[in-house]
C-alpha cells in the first residue's frame, strides 16, 4: 500500500498551491521549473508546466514533486518563450494526475492554460451549469470551471472573455493563465492568496511569492493587487481592474505558516511579522524554562522571537527530516504515529532534565501536538509548556486552506485547558487576536481572520460545506 505522508501528519493545516507565469524568456520551461522548486512548500502533490512556443501549447504534469516530475529530457521538450507552472495540494477535487495543473484546453478563443491558486465558493453551482449547457469536465478540480467558462464566453475578445469569466467567480483565486502568445494574472477582489511580479533579464515574471526571485534571479517588483488583471503581449503589459473594489483580505495565515521567511507579501516581510508573532507571545505568555525549542520549520521564526522576547536560549530539541519522499511504503500498523516519527527526531542530549517551551504555529486537531509533546517527554524533558503562535482555530477555511470541519477542530470545542490537558503539555497558551493584528502591524485590518472568529470576508453561501464540495464531486463523472 502506498501512502503519504502529508496524509498521515494531516494534524496541522495544508499549503494551498503555488503558481508560477514567465512571459517571453528563451528559457521560459527551465525558470519555470526553478521557479515552482523554490515555492515547493506550497504544495508537493503534483506540479505542472504548460508552455508556449507561439504556435502551441505544450504541456507537462505529474502526482509528486517538482525534481520528481521534470527529468532534463522532459524540461528539453517544453518549448517556447511564454510558461506557467502551478504545484499543487488539492482543498477541492482527489488527489489525481486529471486534477494535477495547469489545465489545458483548445477553445474558440485558441489554446488556453490555466494555473490557478484558491477555492471558488459557486464552482459547484457553475459546473453544474456548464454541464447544462453541454461541457464535459475532465477533472474533479474547480479549477476547470475557470477554462470552461471562458470558452463559452460570448466575447470574442480573449481578455475580455478571460474577464468575463473571472467576473463569475465568487471565491479565492489567484491564477496565471497562457495562449499561444499572451500571459495573464489575475487576484481576485478580496486578494486573499497572494501573488507578485517582478522581473528577470528584462522580462515579467508572476509568482505567488518574491522567494522565487532569490532562486530564478531578476527583482522583485510590485503585487498584484486586489481585483488586478494583468496582461502581457507583444504590446507590452496592461494592468486593468475589473471588478467591483472589496475589502482587502489577505489570509493572515500566509504571515503565520504558509508562505515562505524569506518572502514579502503584500508588502510586509513574512520573517519580520513571525518574528514579532513570538515576542509578543512572549511577553504576553511568558513560561519558566531553560530553552525555546521551535517545531520545525515553520515555527522555527517564532520560536526565535520568542527566545529573544524572553531572554531564554533557543535551541533546536527537535530535529526535522527534510529527506522524507513523498510516498513510502506502509510498515506496519499506526501508521500515523510512524508519519510524526518520520518527520521529527528529538535530541536527549539537549532536553535531558530542562524545563522546555515548545513553540508551534498552530493547533488543529491536537493530535500532532500530543505527539510532539510525548517525543520531547521521551527524550526527557523535565516540563514541557506550549506557545502557539496564532490564536485558537475556531472555524474551516473555505477560501483554499485545507482544514477540517469544525467539529474535529480541537479548538471549537475544548478550553485551553481541555487541550492542555489533551496534548500533556505542562502549560498551554495561545496568541490573542489583538497580538496577531499587532504583530501584523500597519494595514492588520486588510486581512483574512476568519478561522479564528468565524468573520467571513466573502460570505459562504449556506450549502457550501466541505461536505457539500466533495459530495457535488462525488457525484460528478469521475467517480
Ligand atoms: S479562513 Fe483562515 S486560513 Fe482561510 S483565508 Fe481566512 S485566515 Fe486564511
């Protein structure tokens, strides 16, 4: 039996997806690759390139990750000077290769990809519709939704098609698309996943985070910004606005895990507001302890703040394997438990007999903590005390973050101490909502808090559950 790992660790939330565009660069396919291998972290599922040499679309994806799925031969095949790239942990649609992006189609606007990086609230209702109407859906993916509706646009106009489609959908989504001889962006109104441009050897580049430009080269230049439409052609780049203006909404949670350190998103220095996330946690939940030890990576930022708010060393108790394949072979039984032994490996020699703060972003349904928590006691640790860096998960995401239902969110339904108790942590404390906006800092209204308080930016029509979505595509062809 195969499986995988991020299945079996599925006790914290998952990255959406990352998406990557490049317009007239001779070696579109090869910074396309570097490109979607520097935003990894936002998806190991499956990854996909489509490129253009002017005449034609060629496409390549496949179920892994970007160094598994372009061999050198394969990156030799993709030609042309137009590409998009897309990595990929699926919220909507199996875990297939048909759901694997970017999706391509040939149309009456021409060959078209698409690359998109969110979760569309009407997919649903608007498949349902296409089908209606006679399109044939060959994946499970919202995504598809965005092709098929452009292609039965009534503008003749491919930009204005491609707007008229996009102005259909309600939902999260941040998207490169291609044809044979334009690339487009696009962020939706409320610009809750992020997206930038910048530029490489005199060209435009689209990623969905300035940390692709320490990899592929060329600078940073601006985001994209909310409800922006950006196209690229041979008489340069247009940016229009479409849409009716939304308040901004960032996902707070791109700051707290998601996106890279080293990344500045919507302006903001993603390391700079980790880091203040654990001072502040420090100051307002200080601990007795002998050590910070961060749960690596993602905290890793955090917990440094926090030892430096505190004054107590940092230290790194926990050791994280960045070796794991995507799949391996089941051993045994407890299959969950070999997943947490895989990823983390605690060090007696630095825990033996010491007061530990353990420092983590988040806590979904507690059982990763749990484990985390036994691992350090193992190693002997005298006291183990609990520092989450985001407030308490409340509420689902239903705007591309993959998160239970509420019902096995820990924190609906459990006091702090409940968890504490839970975990076998010696203290537990979480950020406050006010700590999370001061640590954003300027702007911290402008963002996404929903799943901690249950405040949707974008309401969620009454049928749309996580339920709902699997059940519509359980129904669908597919299956
Ligand atoms: S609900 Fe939470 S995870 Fe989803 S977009 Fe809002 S802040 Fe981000």
């Amino acid at each position: 039996m195969i499986i995988e790992p991020n299945r079996l660790t599925a006790g914290s939330l998952r990255e959406e997806c990352g998406i990557f565009g490049i317009y007239n660069h001779p070696e579109a396919a090869v910074i396309t690759y570097l490109g979607l291998y520097s935003i990894q972290h936002r998806g190991q599922e499956s990854a996909g390139i489509v490129t253009s040499d002017g005449e034609r679309l060629h496409q390549h994806r496949a179920m892994g990750e970007v160094r598994e799925v372009f061999p050198e031969e394969i990156i030799a095949e993709l030609k042309g000077n137009i590409a998009i790239g897309h990595v990929r942990y699926s919220t909507t649609g199996t875990s297939i290769l048909a759901n694997a992006q970017p999706i391509k189609a040939d149309s009456l606007h021409g060959s078209m990809a698409v690359a998109h990086n969110g979760n569309l609230l009407n997919a649903l209702y608007l498949r349902e519709e296409l089908e209606q109407a006679g399109a044939i859906f060959h994946s499970t993916s919202d995504s598809e939704v965005i092709l098929h509706l452009i292609s039965h646009s009534r503008k003749e106009d491919t930009l204005e098609a491609f707007i008229d489609a996009l102005s259909r959908l309600k939902g999260a989504f941040s998207l490169v698309a291609c044809t044979e001889d334009t690339l487009i962006a696009a962020r939706d109104p409320y610009g809750f996943r992020p997206l930038c441009i910048g530029r490489l050897d005199g060209t435009v580049v689209v990623a969905s985070e300035s940390c692709v430009f320490d990899i592929v080269g060329g600078s940073f230049e601006r985001d994209v910004e909310p409800g922006e439409v950006l196209v690229m052609n041979r008489r340069g780049m247009e940016s229009v606005k479409p849409f009716p203006e939304k308040p901004h909404s960032l996902c707070v949670f791109e700051y707290i895990y998601f996106s890279s350190p080293a990344s500045v998103v919507d302006g903001k220095s993603v390391y700079e507001v980790r880091k203040r996330l654990g001072s502040i946690l420090a100051k307002d939940f200080p601990a007795d302890a002998d050590m910070v030890v961060p749960v690596p990576d993602s905290s890793n930022v955090a917990a440094l703040g926090y030892a430096q708010g505190s004054g107590i060393p940092f230290e790194f108790g926990l050791i994280r394997s960045h070796y794991i394949g995507r799949t391996f072979i089941e051993p045994v039984q407890r299959i969950r438990d070999f997943g947490s032994k895989l990823k983390y490996n605690a060090v007696p020699r630095i825990l033996s007999g010491k007061r530990v703060v353990v420092v983590d972003d988040s806590i979904v349904r507690g059982t990763t903590s749990g484990k985390i928590i036994n691992m350090l006691r193992r190693a002997g640790a005298e006291e183990v005390h609990l520092r989450i860096s985001s407030p308490i998960i409340t509420h689902p995401c239903f705007y591309g973050i993959d998160t239970p239902t509420r019902e096995e969110l820990i924190g609906s339904s459990s006091s702090v101490e409940e968890i504490a108790r839970y975990t076998g942590a010696d203290s537990l404390a979480y950020q406050s909502m006010s700590g999370l906006r001061e640590a954003v800092g300027e702007g911290a209204e402008a963002h996404c808090y929903a799943c901690f308080c249950g405040e949707y930016p974008l309401e969620i029509p009454p049928d749309v559950g996580k339920e709902a979505l699997e059940g519509i595509f359980r129904r669908s062809k597919m299956f």
